[in-house]
C-alpha cells in the first residue's frame, strides 16, 4: 500500500516517531527518549501570490514565473505542482520562481509549493494550463492527411484528407466545421458494386497527395507533386479536376515546396535542379537563380524581404537565406543554420513567426526546432508535441496548423499562446 503525505512535517514526524518508538521499547527501563514533542520544523509556510503569464499558459512549455514569499534560493529545496504533474523549477530565489509547467492541462488547476523544512505546503493558487497541441477542430485521429495545408483570409484551412480509404480535398472553418469538395480520387469505387466503370477523367484528381498546398490568387489552390515539375491549381468546391498552372522548363525538377512572397512572385525548390526558381504570378513566367543543392522546404521572411531553402547542402541538411533586391532578384546566399550538425532528421517545412524566430519542421525525433534571431535554438516544446512533422502553416491569431505523418498521422492545431511576445518568460 502506497501512503501520501501532504506535508513535510508529516514525513519527519513518522520518522521520528518510529525513531523514538523503537528507543523507547528498547530503553524502557531507564525512560529515556529522543521524542522530542516540542519539535516544530524551522522554515516558513510559502506563500504564492501570483504566476505569469496571468492568468494562463500552456502545460509543459518553456517557463512560467512564479512570485511569492518564504521560497527558498536552493532549488533542490523547492518543489511545485501543477493540479497532479510536478513543474521543473529552472532558477529560485526566496520570492520568485521560473519554472516549467506540469504536462496536465486544465482551467484553474491547484498550483503548491513545497520548501524543504516548512511544515505546510502553500495554499492552492488556481492556474490555467491550456494544451500545446492537439488534434484540430473537427478531426480525431481517423483523419489523416496528406498534404501539407493551406490556409486563407479567413483562417479556413484546406489539405488532402483519407478518411477511412475516402480521399477528399477537405475545408475546416475555425470552428470545425467541415466541408468537402466531391472530386474523386483515382480509382475511386462507384456506390453500386456492379458498376465498374471509372469515373470521368474531369472529375478524378490528378493525385491522392501533394507535396505542398498554399493559397493563390483568388483563393485557388496551388500545388505540386513531388515526383514532377508542374504546378497546378484547383478551385476548391467545383468537384473538378487540378489544372495545369506552369511548368518549369527544367525537366529534371521535381518540386517539393514553394511560397508566395509580397513581390507578386512564386518561389519554387525541389530535388534534381540545383536551382532556385521564380515564377511571376501574373503571367507565369519563370526565372532560374543557380544553386547547388536538394531542397525540401522554402520560406520568406517578409520583414527583411529574404528567402530561405533548407535540404541537403553541402553534404548535411542545412538552411540558407538570401536577399530578395527591388527587381525580386535573389543576391548571394549565405548559410543561416546548419541543422545537421545540431539535429537528427530531414528537414521538412520552414516557416517564420513575426518576430523574426524560424521554426524548422523535421522527420526527425525533436519534429520541430526553434531557431532564434540570435541562431540559439532548441527543440520546439520539447516532449509536447507529435513527431514527424512535415507542414506547420500560421493562422492570423496564437494557433498553427501542423501537419504529422508518419504512426502519428493526424492534422493538429499548436497554440503558440503568443507568438509575437515569444521568449519574454523565463528563459525562452
């Protein structure tokens, strides 16, 4: 039988007792005794007063700041607890705490903290812990998508969705709910068993997965297909066939990632071409820019006009940036960050929140990395999120969309709580 105790005078007066009893039943002849029942531990009740950010913050992520009184400057001295999970104290003084957060998620959990020789833990402070990630609104884990996802103006967000051997080009509103577009995917079976005839080419999609999906002009879907150079577009909702956008006049091009910059351009990389290519969005044109490398992922940077790619460069898995002039030219690249010389894994999706920090999804065990302005970076809430990321796409407010494959398959939300006030707690 286990057997809790709520304080720590309770554990070291049952010490003491059993001590004392069993030097009583062996001296009691003499009546000697250290039972002591004056004993009173020496340290003061803590007290917590208030925890930021106020009045919540997410379970398991980086660091909260704990204020109060009666603390300890020890940190082995201190302990906290977050509605049944144990927070990781990081630094402490006698008033303040910076702590990481239980991995329980809940509103108003009973937060405690204990100090080494005080005989009561504090009083609970209700605090929320909202959850870092998880399945999208709408979704469990029978939707597994894939293609990477897009989003528009109005946070509705649209992929490739097999649900149960049914593949559809799926809509999912903010709130969860679902719309889908009624093109077929190859091969798709008709309702009567007898009928074996195919469906008409026109409303067959061309593929059952994408390499990547962004939102175009006019709402169209752009995508591309890794194993070929054409990119090709789709209004969602008129159950038809993907059209042919462009193709790149590089045959060998097998394109795996491209993004819309504010330049009226679209910015294409893949395997085979040891290119980077620009495609004008207005009449389709396309630019080569000279690049050695196999490239699975690109980004912009909007604030500094820069493009990023990240793949295989210089024999490790690596991203460059590079400057994007008035003539939406590329200038020279640099290496921004060399992520196989820090990380296991293939560099899958780069995308970039406002204050300048780049998120690198990867196939790898860490699934996404945080690289700072500064190039310090770390794993991205590290034992919080799924593994196998290969597309996080931003909504305008505090939630991601991150895509999984993989055993964990699934199409996710990630509550980034702020993500233009990141790194301002503890030491994020």
């Amino acid at each position: 039988m286990k057997t809790y105790f709520k304080t720590f005078k309770e554990l070291n007066t049952r010490i003491i007792i059993l001590s004392g009893m069993a030097l009583i039943f062996s001296n009691c002849g003499d009546e000697n005794s250290i039972f002591d029942p004056e004993f009173q531990l020496p340290a003061e009740r803590p007290v917590v007063t208030n925890i930021s950010p106020d009045p919540e913050y997410l379970a398991g992520v980086d660091s909260v700041i704990v204020t109060g009184q009666n603390f300890s400057d020890v940190e082995e001295e201190v302990v906290i607890n977050f509605g049944g999970s144990p927070g990781v104290i990081l630094s402490a003084t006698t008033t303040e705490l910076i702590v990481r957060p239980g991995t329980i998620h809940g509103t108003n959990l009973p937060v405690q903290v204990g100090v080494r020789d005080a005989e009561f833990l504090s009083e609970r402070y209700p605090y929320t812990l909202r959850q870092p990630q998880g399945f999208y609104p709408g979704t469990d884990v029978s939707y597994v998508p894939t293609t990477p996802v897009g989003i528009d103006g109005d946070n509705n967000i649209y992929t490739i969705i097999d649900r149960n051997g049914v593949i559809r080009y799926t809509k999912i509103a903010p709130d969860g709910t679902i719309t889908r577009d009624l093109v077929k995917y190859p091969g798709e079976p008709r309702p009567d068993p007898n009928d074996t005839r195919p469906y008409p080419a026109d409303s067959t999609m061309r593929f059952t997965a994408y390499s990547d999906l962004e939102i175009g002009p006019g709402n169209d879907l752009f995508l591309t297909q890794q194993g070929i150079r054409a990119i090709f577009t789709k209004t969602f909702g008129d159950d038809k066939r993907e059209g042919v956008w462009a193709a790149s006049s590089s045959s060998g091009l097998k394109i795996n990632d491209m993004v819309f910059d504010d330049n009226g351009f679209l910015w294409v990389v893949g395997l085979d071409s040891d290119q980077i290519h620009r495609f004008n969005a207005s009449n389709k044109s396309e630019t080569k820019f000279p690049f050695t490398g196999q490239f699975n992922a690109v980004a912009f940077f909007e604030n500094n006009n820069e493009l990023y790619v990240g793949g295989e460069i210089n024999g490790s898995q690596q991203v460059w940036k590079f400057a994007i002039d008035g003539g939406g030219n590329l200038g020279a690249g640099e290496l921004y960050f060399d992520f196989g010389a820090n990380y296991d894994g293939l560099i899958t999706s780069l995308i970039f929140a406002s204050n300048g920090e780049l998120l690198i999804g990867n196939d790898g065990a860490t699934s996404i990395v945080r690289v700072f302005p500064t190039l310090r970076h770390k794993p991205f809430y590290s034992g919080m999120i799924k593994e196998g990321t290969f597309s996080i796409t931003w909504r305008d407010d505090e939630f991601a969309v991150v895509v999984v494959g993989g055993d964990a398959a699934s199409l996710n939300f990630m509550d980034m709580f702020d993500r233009t006030r990141a790194g301002i707690f503890g030491f994020n």
